[in-house]
C-alpha cells in the first residue's frame, strides 16, 4: 500500500488554516494586530457639484479624510473623475452607486438610456427623488443595468475604483437590490460597503454572504437629529473616543457652504449646505487629529481591503 | 352667362391684400410704425447652472433684459422651468434647444434616452463638446427626435414657450438640421431665431421659407475677440447708437461671476466667467436704458411677434 502518510503535515496545516480564517479579523487581514481600531473616514457624494468636488479634494489633501466614492450621474462627475484618474496612486475612490435625484432645482437621471431603466425614472427622465419611490417602482434588473453603465463609465474614465457604496442607501433597499449591488462588488471584485444594520439583509433567502463580502462592524453618520441636537462636533467626538476594535466607518459629506450648495440642497437645511461645511471644517481641523493618535485609531482605506482581501489569496 | 362681377371687389381687395402683405414690416404686423427700430435683448443659456439662472432673473427683473431661452437638458432647468411657469405672464421665455454639452468638468446629455439619439452623443454618453463634432455625426432624424423631447419637457413644465433658438447655432448648422428646427417653430406655432447671415439658409432647396418664419434682421452678440478689442461696454454703446429701423436682437449671456461659474467655464476664458458678469452689469446699469431712449428703441418679446404674426390672422 502506498504511504500517504507524508501528506499529513500538509493536510494538518490546511486543516488548521480552514479552521483559523473565519476567525481572523479584518485587521489580521490586513495586517494589524487582531484588536485594532480601524476606521476609513469616508466622504461621499462626490461628482454632486463642484463645491462638493472642491470640499472632497480639501478633505483628503488637507484632512484626515482617507476615502470617498463618486457619484457617476451627476454632471460634475467629470471633474472628480479627472482628479481620481490622477491621483489613483495617492487616492482612494469608490463609487457612491446612485439612482435617487433627491434635490429640488438641479437634476440628473440615469447612466443608462432612460429607455432601458424605465423603472428607475420619473416622469421627467430623472432618477427618483425618494428610496421609497425606488422601493415603490423599481426592478432589479433596471438596477443592475444602471449599476453596471455607471461602474463601466467610471472605469472608461480611468478610475482605479476602490470600492462600492450607496447613495441613500437606495441599492440597498430590498433583497433584490442589495443582490444586485453584492454580486456587482464580486463581479468587479471590490469590497462594497455593508453592515449588519442593513434590513435587506436578514431577507437574503438563500444567497450566501463569504468572507469577501467584507462587513464593515459600524457605521456612523451625522443624521439630522445629531445636527440640531449635540451638534456635530460632540458627535465625531464621541465617536472616536468610543471606537471599538474592529472595521468603522464614518461617512461624511464635503462641501463648501457657498451659493451653489445652498441652492442645490434648497429647502433640504437638514443634509444641507451648511451641515457639509461643518463635516469639512471637522475633518480637516487640527482636533480630529489629535483625537485619532490619542485613541490609537488606524486609518485603512477600502484599496487595501480590496487589494488585501477581496483580490487577495 | 352668369355674370361674375359681383366677386369683382372681393377679388380686387384680395389682390390688395396679397400685394401688400409682403411690404408689411414686423413693425406694422406687431403694431408699431414701419421704421421703428425694435430690438429684443435676449438672454441665452438660462438653466445651464445656478449662476446663470439668477443673473437671468436679475437681468430680466432688474435690468432691461426682455427675453431669455432655456437649455432643457441642463442639470439647472428644474430651477428656472419653474420661475419661468411662475411668471408665464410678464416674463418670456423660449427655448435654447441644445445639442452640444460645451465645457469640460460639467456634462449634460440628451433629453430622449441616449439610444434613441445615438448620432449626438460621445462615447461618454454626452453631447459632442463641438458644433463639428455634431455636424460630422448627427443625423436630422435624431436632431428632430431630441428637439421634440426638449419642446415637450419644457410643457410639461409649464412654461409659455415663446420662441425657439439654437445653443451655439447648433441646430441651424447643416440643411438638414435648420429644416428640423424651422419645422419644430411651425409645428409648436411660435418664431424661430432666424437671420440672413445662417449659411445653411441657402442651402435649404425646395424647402421654402413663408412669412409666418420671422426674419430678425440683425443679430448681434459679444464674439469673443470684442472682448479683448474695444470691450464690451463700447461694443454695446455703438451697436444701440447705430441701430436700424427693422427688428434687432442682441444675444448676451448672464451669469454672476462666481466660483460655481469659473469652474463651468474653466479653459473657456472668451466664453467665461468675466465676460457673462460684463454682460449682467452693462444691461442691469442706467447707462443702457439712456441708449434706448436716447435712439427711441422699441424694446419687442418674442411673445409680441409669436401672439401677433405667428398665432396671428
């Protein structure tokens, strides 16, 4: 009988390797101690208008910002992706996958012929206003489409697309959606952005989550309420003095509180103009900073999640 | 034999009609005596961003601007499709049907979904940059599919359409194209910007011209090079001190001089930023209400030549 016997070394390690991977941490993945406090301080909406384009590139040349994702639709998406093709060395950009048109007096509809995703627009060619209204009429093949003419837009552009997100979390809205926008990231193979906290994801049926479907532990965000409540700079604060270990994530939104912005979030003061000056001047200001080194907090971007554990072995 | 007399006088006064007819001015047909000197001054590009749409309205509330056109496919035509319904009464508002989407960071595309237009756009699924760019592709059939998309979303606006005119002559700029565009003014019944100096006029064949398709006899506009010759003020002066008997329209371009502007006109300093306030400031100031009453100018809508020659007997 022929001695297998030399393969048990190597059957032992596997065994050992298949039964330690589930149980590495995102931040052994990455290379960091097990407990890490990771966070990606991440700005979206970029490509919305040029105060916000402008407001991004002060985050992330002059800020703590280390990631923020594109809007493809937009009509200043252009001038973003001119300074993502540029700088994909240096910067970390993703795509703020979008089907809502949420303001009132500046609009954009879809990548796609308008024809091809009846579902995703209104009667006046333009995306949707509302996630309900998206939940309310559209399919998710049309989603898919749409998705897959942005991604190939910003790619034919030169964008060294890092990750993928969800303006409004619309493609996150229900089961189909949030199916459509997980196989995209496999498809593309880049991380997109999920958390436990997602409703459409306890209604996946059958459709199995792996452990490249990277789900970021928690997700913060400066919702109205905080606003008009402890206001914004208790909020990131606090926050960051009471980052757990594991993967966070901040999501702001930059721009220049100037007479663009105002009339774009016209009559919307709660994601308003003002409120996005607030994230800039925070995240570029000296105290964040200080507040980052005093918790021990590592800055990761969604290029070396993608490249360390999407793409990698 | 029945004698035929009778209809003596009717024909007679018929061939008066038809004999006089043609020698009727614009002036006559609006009301005004035949040598007036009637000038629309006429704001082009509303809706292409926030900036031009409130030194529009500045122009026209505040200034002796007295008519304007919109750019349906602009990202900002929400906002100034709604003042336009607002003050359907005392403003006028036409169309500045757009097949071109000219600036570099800031796109738009068509209004019919893209594959039903697809000799418009580029590869990025935005109109061509350039008028050549347009000529060498476009074909009529997708010219007169867009422009009816436009025409139609602007109703269903609500606006008062008054009159169509061409961004950057787009439209008028082959034979074919100019027959598209002269047919969307006879389909809708209102006035197209028309004007000897079209070159593709001459080239229109058996399509013939009716005297329902208004001829503005002189056009006048800031060309880039009066910019950085005599300046825009002097240009201005000379052409209201020189103007002659006949309908007059000068074409200017209103924006307030801000940083959402500069960056939509960025490498476009003859086009830009500057020039479109000089614009705003000389047809806001006192100075040019003086030359049109100094030169007795009757200062006419498209609105008056749409409702009396156009819509009229």
């Amino acid at each position: 009988m022929k001695s297998y016997f030399y393969l048990l070394p190597i059957l032992f390690s596997a065994f050992i390797l298949n039964a330690q991977t589930p149980s590495h941490t995102i931040a052994e993945k990455l290379g960091y101690p097990a407990n890490s406090k990771l966070l990606i301080i991440h700005a979206d909406d970029a490509g919305v208008s040029h105060s916000e384009n402008i407001a991004t590139i002060k985050g992330l040349e002059e800020g703590v910002v280390n990631s923020a994702s594109i809007m493809v639709p937009c009509p200043w998406f252009p001038e973003i992706a001119a300074y993502a093709k540029k700088h994909a060395d240096s910067a970390d950009f993703g795509l703020h996958l979008t089907v809502t048109s949420e303001w009132k007096d500046y609009k954009w509809g879809p990548s796609a012929s308008k024809n091809e995703v009846k579902s995703l627009i209104d009667p006046n060619g333009y995306f949707y206003h509302l996630v309900d209204s998206v939940k309310m009429h559209g399919n998710a093949k049309d989603v898919e489409k749409e998705l897959d003419n942005q991604i190939q837009k910003a790619l034919s552009y030169g964008i060294d697309v890092t990750h993928f997100d969800a303006h409004m979390g619309a493609v996150m809205s229900t089961p189909e959606f949030l199916k459509a926008y997980i196989k995209k990231g496999r498809e593309y193979k880049v991380p997109v952005l999920l958390n436990s906290k997602i409703e459409a994801l306890s209604e996946l049926g059958d459709f199995e989550l792996t452990e490249k479907d990277v789900m970021v532990d928690s997700v913060y965000q400066a919702y109205p309420e905080v606003y008009t409540s402890k206001g914004m700079e208790i909020f990131y604060e606090e926050i960051l003095n009471d980052l757990q270990p594991g993967l966070s994530c901040i999501l702001i939104h930059l721009a220049v509180n100037n007479e663009e912005m105002m009339a774009v979030t016209k009559e919307h003061p709660m994601w308003g103009s003002q409120w996005r000056q607030d994230d800039l001047d925070f995240f570029t200001g000296e105290k964040v900073k200080k507040l980052i080194a005093d918790n021990n907090i590592i800055l990761v971007t969604w290029k070396e999640i993608r490249d360390k554990i999407v793409r990698g072995e």
